[in-house]
C-alpha cells in the first residue's frame, strides 16, 4: 500500500475516535451535572422572563429537561444527544428565542474564524523565521533581548494582555477608539459598502488581532521555534552542511527550518484547531463580533441551546482542523511519508 | 541514608538552578508575591461589604492603608481587595496543581507502562483531552455548578481539563527514559519491574513533574480569571479574575479607574512571569540540549 | 597546536595539546589512538572548523595557498575558497548526515552551484556523469536519504567530498558501524581516488586494522598528545611507545593463540591530567621522571619520532 494511503486512513481512524471521545466527554459531563440545577436554570429564567408567554417557557423547560437527559430512555437520551452533537442541533436559542440557537453561532462565527486563522497564520510564520533567524544571529544583544522579550511574553494569556493593552491604548495614546464593534449587515451591492465592511472590520479587529499577535508570535512560535532550532543546528546533517561551506542563508532555509517544519506544522494543526474557541474571552473583552461575545450574553442568561452549539462545533472543529492539517499538510512537508522507502 | 542523600541531590539541584538569573527572578517575584498574598490574613472584616468607604477615590498616602490604592465603584479598599484576591488565586492554583498534575502523572504513568491496547486506549484518551477546546467545556460546566462553587471546588472542576498535559508529557518522558539501555540491562539484571520503576524511572519523571505543576498553577489561575471574566467564578469572594469582572462590569475601563484596573493585570502578569521563570529554568536544567549556546 | 573546549570559565578539555604534524601530497596518513583521545578535534582544527565551545590556538598553514594559516582566516572566506574546493571531509556516521529533506541530486547540485558558478540544468548533468564515474546508478539523484541502503548513502558521501577534486580529504571514523565487507569496498574507493587526484587522505580512526591496510604513515594520540610518529610498516613492526605497544597487541594475528592482553585503566580525565606523562598510570614501564615530567620528543629514525621517557637520552 502507499504510504499516504495508510497514513490516511491512520489519520481518519484517529478522528473518528477522537470525536467519538469527544461527543462522550460531552455526554457525560453533561450528565455528571446534578439534575437539581436544571430547576436553578429554570427559576433564572423564569425569573428574568416577565416577557415570556407561558408556552415558550414550556418550550425552554422541554430544552432543558432534553438535554439534560431527564426524558426518555437511557439510549433514546444517548442517541438524541448523538444526533444533536453532530448537526449541533442544540434547540431553540434563549437569547433571540425561538430562532434556533445553530442559526445564531453560524452567523458570529465567521467573525471568530476570520480573526484567528488570519492571525494565527501570521504569528505562525512570524514565529518561525524570527526564532530560526535568532537561533543564527551573530548580534547577543538582540538575541537576548528577544529571548528574554519571549520568555516573559509566552505565559500570559490574551486575555490579561488585551487589558493591558486597553489600558494603554485607551488613557496613554489614544489612537484606537473602544466603541463596541456592531455587526454590519452583509450585503454588499456597491464598492462603497465593500469599503464600509472593510474599514469596520479592520476597527474591529485591529485591538484583539494585535494582542493576539503580539502573544503568540513573539512569545509562544518564537520559543518554540527557537528551541527546535538549537536542536536541530546540532542535529548531524547540519553539522555536515556546515563542513561542506554551504552558505549560511541556505543553511537556515533549507536545512534548520526545513527541519523544524514538521513538528512546527503539527502544532500549527493544534493551533489552527482553536480558531473556534481561541480567543473567546479576548473577543469579549474587545466587544468584538464573534462567539466570545454570543458566550457571554448566553452564559448571562443561562443560554445552554448556544454554549452547547459553540461547544460541539469548537470540539468538531479541533478534530477535523488536527485531521486535514495531520494528514495533507504532513505529507507535503515530509518526504518521509511522501515516498516509499 | 536513603533519604539523607535524597536531600543531598535536591540541594545540589536547588544550587545548580540557582545559578540560572532566570530562576532567581522568578523566586524573587513569587516570594514578593506570597508576601503580598499573606497580608490578606490581617484585612479587616469589612472589607468584603460594600459601601463602607466613599466611592472611586484615588489613592491616598496619607490616611490608613485601606485608601492606599484608592476604593472601588462599590465603595470597597482596592488594597484589601487585591491582597485577599492574589491569596484565593494563588490558592486555586496550587490546589488544581496539587490535583491535576498528580492525576496527570499517575495516568501518565499508566499510560507509560502500559503495552498494546491498554495503552492504545489511554493514548487516545489523553490525546482528546489535550486537543479538546478546554475553555468552552469548562464553561458549560462552571455555568450548570455555579451555585456550588467555592474557592475549593473550583480547583476541581478545573482539574478536569488539567491532568491532559502533564500525563501527556509523562507519559513521553517514562517512554524515553524506560527505552534507554540502563533500564534493559536494570531489567535483564532481574530487578523488579516495581523497583526499576520506582528508582530508575521516577527520578526522571519527577523533574519533569515539577515543571508540570507550576505550568497547571499557571494554566489554572489563567483559566480562573477567564471563567471570571465571563462571570462564571465567586463572584462573592475575591479573586484577580473576579476582580477584573467588577472592573469590566463598572466600566472602570472607559471611567479611567486605573487604580483599579491595574493591579489585578500586573498581579496577573507577575504571576504568569515569576512561576514561568521558575519552570523554564527546571526545563532548561533537565534538557540541556535547549542551553544554546550560539554556533 | 592547541585546541581546547571551554565549557565555562572555570572548565576546559583540553583535547588537543602541543601536536605538529606535517601533511604531504598523495600520502594517506592514519590518526590512531583510543575514544576520547583528541583525534577527531584534531582533525576538525586541521579543517579549520572551529564551533563553540572548541577554540584552538597555534597555526594550521596551508602551502598550497602560500602559506595561509586557516585559524586566522574567516570562517565566510574558507566556505568560499577552501572548504570543499581545497579540503573536504568525510564525517563521522556517515550513513546519517545528509539532509533527508533534500534529494541526492540537490546534495550535488548545491556544490557544483556553489563552486563552479552553473546553471541548475548544466550542474545536474554535471553530477549524473560524476555519479556514474562513481560507480552508482543516476537515478540516485533522483532519491531522497530514506530511500537509500546505509552503504549507499555512504557512497554518496564520499563521492560528495571527492566532487571538487579536492588536495586533502579527512575522514573521521569512515568505516565504523560498517560490515567488514563494505568497510572493504569503501575504503578501496577512498584510496583509488585519492591515488588519482594525487591528494593527501588524513584518515581517522581507533581501527588499527584500517591502519595497516591503507596508510602509509601513522600518528599515534594519547590524551590530546601525538605520543608516536611513524611511517606505517616500521611501526606495527616494531612499536616504541608503550601505548602503541599495547594497541598493537591488542591486534589478533594469524597463527598466534596467545591470549591477547589489553590495557588496564581508562584514559585520563582531560579536564585535570595527571601530572608528567599523561599515560604513566597505565604505564607498565612508567619511571620516577615519567610521574613528574613531561617526556620530550625523540626522534628515533628516519620521520620516526616518540614521545616517551624511555628513549630519551639522558
């Protein structure tokens, strides 16, 4: 057999048992919760629900009790959920009731999508040349001085530094305005609106997207990049270039990075798997249109139709984004598992 | 005799490590804070009620401690406040890593020794927890325990999440040191296999475990401050993430309440750094292959 | 010249102490002596490769470029005018140093580039011909590392460093982890070519029965020090230093059912040698002066020189 094709269906083996792993880690958290909160949930509900008409309140305690499997049968409870998990058919929504809560997460998402896989694509890159160039640089200064810039980068989270930088940007230079980012509707008919879309979006983005960036290129791709390069600058194949005077430039493109691109891209996978649920308290924090902000007003209300939905599709997301990128992008980079031995 | 040259290797380690300016900062700044955090045992009972102090007032040296670093919307000391929240924090993140990385390092383990399908199956397992969005799955979670949670049992539904990584990274280091020649010729020498575990394998694995535990106390007050934020914490008690929930909720962000908002984000920042130093410099000491060293 | 690893300010190996050695045209010359003992950083100094932490002081003076000394050149002008193109090297584990990233062919292709300033096309059919003079199919090129035998891949590698017809070829530890067979085959490959180009082969290795077949002159290490010079028949014939004496005998011969004895003892601890002569500890012979002062060199015949208390004339 060639060895894409096994390696494919390696790879797809290990997705379908990692979203049926998944779907179970769901269930049974799910279940694992104490029925008496459900009456908790209900009483927030009703509670803030003067404007609720009696049959919808039936309708949200039909949700609920569903989903937290107190109708039905054990198996019926296990493959209704089965079958929600997988068309994140979670219900009805709370927060815009009665549209359904899938409906409401599609139309945040592409918000969410966009900032991560733009910056995530960029902080990667970034990352990589940056730490491999560093790994090279004759100057200690500005080698130090990024490494320690690193190491004090990598462990904060994105959130804790876009507060910092609201804080900065919002009392010490006042260039970026903070009011909440509404969503344009889009349609677009004429190239003014384009326009509009455009420059709302870059307004939007500009804050989370820079903290993301900052975070993530200068500390955690350059560290990891860095380190893998001092591992590989030892490796013996690079040693050799050395003695045969291959010049330094090509040594660091086709033999250093070259060689960390295949651990490199598998944590890209990883990386690229959160475009769903990576910056969900950032978005929030920046009023940014996307699922961090639908989360919020959801968990405010007790909304589980859309923590569910955004849930299942981050979990699917992960898996399928590990899948493709495990599996194509792998075996363009490897040569190993392009060609048979 | 065992146990005294125990002590003897770990001062040798402690004064090796010493030697790293990494470390020594990053000691330096988790004592400070620890410091701080055990103020909060002398705060007065009525920091925690509302309006006792007048309202957004900046900070004054001159009166008593309690208006040091101003007073909050809710008319409450910022320094108390602060003192009381970087104790809970620092609380839940040592108990989720006193959970989570030792659930960690025994399913590590497990998974180590472990052959064929057994080991199939935790490998899978593990896996899925490491790739499996960790905030969303916490926040259905928080979300249905809210009424119950305390400062002690949020470290364990933390500790869901958290055992993935550190069983992960036992689990390969028990596999690469059980492939390395001392431990066949330990085995084919008829020690056994508790033993060499025991004696040959776990030294190794500690080392790591330790970088392990700070990185969960790192993860775990993160994770904290993010279900804050989303209001999903005690939001009776004080932590830095509940903090930063009162300072979003009063719009002190766009009031210009900077003594209010600072010092939740520096604490957050020195926490992450101080314990993030510690652990780069246990995971330098251990693989020596990442000391560099420009060629 | 001295060639020292500095581990911090306090620790240094000093792996190589005070050796002279002289390299001539169309010679093969052996390197011999235990693991540990300095030849292979001797070799790296002589190639001018110098990578932190191993520093080297002295003067490495190359007559063919008018008496350049490669330690004080830069290390941008040896890639450019020596590596490869005057000097080239054979490394240690050779089945394992090409890049498995990059195809055979590339592995040539970059050189020739390099080297004689081609085009893409013209150097690959420059290295097709090149492949075949060596013996090996052209659709070598066409394969990545992985897809090669290990003996193969070692072709490969000393056909890379043959490319540029070079005057000195080193090779470190050429043959271990080869079967006896293709230990043969590419040690004969080695000395054609070298025999053709009329280049020097500086061959490194603990193998002293590499020694005997292929060189004509062998330096003997002990401890970063060249204890015995010698033309290669002389030597194995009749063995001054005690240390070649021991290495020597350690060799099985034909017809002789003696037990073979070896050396007691490990070489010393280069960070703190003993005082005197390095190998007194392990020394069947060793004198008073051996454990205070360090032997001087002795030259006992025609281009044979000692380094031993036992042949100094006091």
């Amino acid at each position: 057999m060639h060895p894409f094709v096994k390696h494919f269906i390696n790879r797809t083996i290990v997705l379908v048992v990692t979203l049926f792993i998944a779907f179970n880690i769901s269930y049974f958290l799910l279940r694992a919760i104490p029925t008496s909160a459900v009456d908790t949930m209900l009483n927030a509900i009703a509670q803030m629900g003067q404007r609720l008409d009696p049959e919808e309140f039936m309708r949200m305690r039909q949700t609920l009790l569903e989903l937290f499997g107190l109708t039905g049968s054990p198996l019926d409870q296990y493959l209704s959920y089965l079958r929600r998990f997988f068309t994140l058919d979670f219900g009805a929504s709370f927060i815009v009731f009665p549209r359904p809560a899938r409906e409401v997460v599609l139309r945040y998402l592409p918000w969410t999508v966009g900032l991560l896989l733009f910056t995530t694509v960029i902080s990667w890159s970034l990352g990589n040349i940056l730490g491999v160039t560093v790994s090279f640089a004759k100057n200690r200064y500005i080698s130090r001085f990024l490494e320690n810039l690193a190491i004090v980068l990598y462990p904060i989270p994105y959130y804790v530094f876009s507060l910092a930088l609201i804080y900065i940007f919002a009392f010490l230079i006042p260039i970026f305005t903070l009011s909440p980012a509404t969503m344009p509707a889009i349609r677009i008919s004429t190239l003014h609106d384009l326009l509009n879309v455009v420059i709302h979006l870059m307004k939007a983005a500009s804050l989370p997207a820079i903290s993301i960036i900052v975070i993530s290129a200068f500390g955690w791709w350059f560290i990891s990049s860095r380190n893998l390069s001092l591992v590989a600058m030892t490796e013996d194949y690079v040693i050799y270039a050395r003695l045969r005077g291959i010049d330094v430039g090509r040594i660091r493109r086709d033999y250093v990075l070259r060689g960390i691109m295949v651990p490199q891209v598998t944590a890209l996978a990883l990386a690229l798997g959160a475009i769903f649920s990576g910056a969900l308290v950032t978005e929030y924090i920046f009023a940014y249109p996307g699922l961090g902000s639908l989360l919020y007003q959801a968990i405010i209300i007790g909304d589980y139709p859309i923590a569910l939905t955004i849930l299942s599709l981050s979990m699917i997301g992960v898996t399928l984004a590990t899948w493709f990128l495990d599996t194509f992008v792998y075996y363009l980079v490897d040569p190993r598992i392009r060609y048979a031995r | 005799m065992y146990i005294n040259t125990r002590i003897r290797v770990f001062i040798d380690v402690l004064k090796s490590l010493s030697r790293y300016g990494r470390f020594r900062v990053g000691i330096a700044i988790i004592a400070i804070l620890i410091a701080l955090s055990l103020i909060s045992l002398a705060s007065p009972p009525r920091y925690k009620q509302w309006y006792v102090y007048p309202k957004d007032r900046p900070p004054q040296l001159t009166s008593s401690i309690d208006m040091i670093l101003g007073t909050t919307t809710n008319g409450r000391s910022v320094f108390w406040i602060m003192v009381n929240a970087l104790a809970n924090s620092l609380c839940i993140g040592l108990l989720t890593a006193l959970i989570g990385s030792h659930i960690g390092l025994l399913i590590g383990l497990l998974a180590g020794i472990s052959r064929g399908k057994t080991e199939l199956g935790f490998i899978l397992l593990i896996d899925s927890f490491v790739v499996l969005p960790g905030l969303p799955i916490l926040i259905v979670l928080a979300l249905a325990l809210k009424q119950s949670m305390t400062i002690h049992t949020i470290p364990l539904i933390l500790s869901v999440i958290a055992w993935a990584w550190p069983a992960r990274n036992v689990r390969s280091i028990a596999l690469s040191v059980m492939s390395r020649d001392f431990i066949t010729i330990a085995s084919f020498s008829g020690i056994k296999f508790r033993s060499i575990l025991l004696y040959e394998v776990m030294p190794y694995v500690l080392g790591w475990h330790l970088t392990n535990f700070i990185n969960t106390i790192i993860w775990a007050i993160g994770m904290e401050t993010a279900l804050a934020i989303f209001g999903l914490s005690i939001l009776s008690e004080d932590t830095l993430g509940t903090m930063l929930y009162w300072v979003l909720n009063f719009n002190a962000l766009f009031r210009g309440l900077w003594w209010w908002i600072l010092p939740p984000i520096v604490l957050l920042i020195l926490i992450f750094i101080g314990f993030y130093l510690i652990s780069v410099s246990v995971s330098t000491y251990l693989n020596p292959r990442l000391r560099g060293g420009v060629a | 010249m001295f060639g020292e690893y500095v581990i911090s300010p306090q620790v240094s190996i000093k792996a190589v102490n005070n050796v002279s050695i002289e390299l001539k045209k169309n010679e093969v010359i052996g390197i011999a002596g235990e693991s540990g003992c300095g030849k292979s950083t001797l070799i790296k100094i002589l190639y001018g490769f110098l990578q932190p932490p191993l520093t080297a002081s002295g003067k490495v003076l190359l007559n063919t470029k008018g008496g350049l000394d490669l330690l004080s050149v830069s290390e941008d002008y040896k890639r450019e005018n020596i590596w490869w193109k005057i000097m080239s090297y054979i490394p240690q584990n050779s089945m394992n140093v090409l890049n498995p990233f990059m195809k055979i062919g590339d592995h040539f292709v970059e050189l020739l580039r390099k080297h004689l300033k081609i085009e893409k096309d013209e150097a690959y059919r420059v290295a097709e011909e090149y492949v075949m003079s060596m013996g090996m199919r052209k659709d070598v090129l066409k394969a990545f590392p992985h897809q090669l035998s290990g003996g193969m891949r070692q072709r490969v590698v000393v056909s890379l460093a043959l490319l540029l017809k070079p005057s000195i070829i080193f090779a470190d530890e050429p043959t271990t982890a080869v079967d006896v067979v293709l230990q043969k085959v590419l040690l004969q490959l080695l000395t054609d070519k070298q025999k053709e180009l009329g280049a020097t082969l500086v061959v490194v290795t603990h193998d002293m029965g590499v020694h005997a077949m292929i060189t004509q002159k062998v330096a003997v290490m002990y401890a970063g020090r060249v204890v015995e010079e010698a033309p290669t028949e002389p030597l194995f014939e009749d063995p001054k230093h005690p240390y070649t004496q021991a290495l020597i005998n350690s060799l099985p011969r034909l017809g002789d059912d003696r037990p073979r004895i070896g050396l007691s003892g490990s070489p010393p601890d280069l960070r703190n040698p003993p005082p005197g002569c390095e190998f007194h500890p392990r020394c069947p012979y060793a004198m008073d002066i051996c454990r205070r002062e360090k032997p001087l060199r002795v030259k006992i015949d025609k281009d044979r020189y000692v380094v031993c208390w036992l042949y100094a004339k006091r």
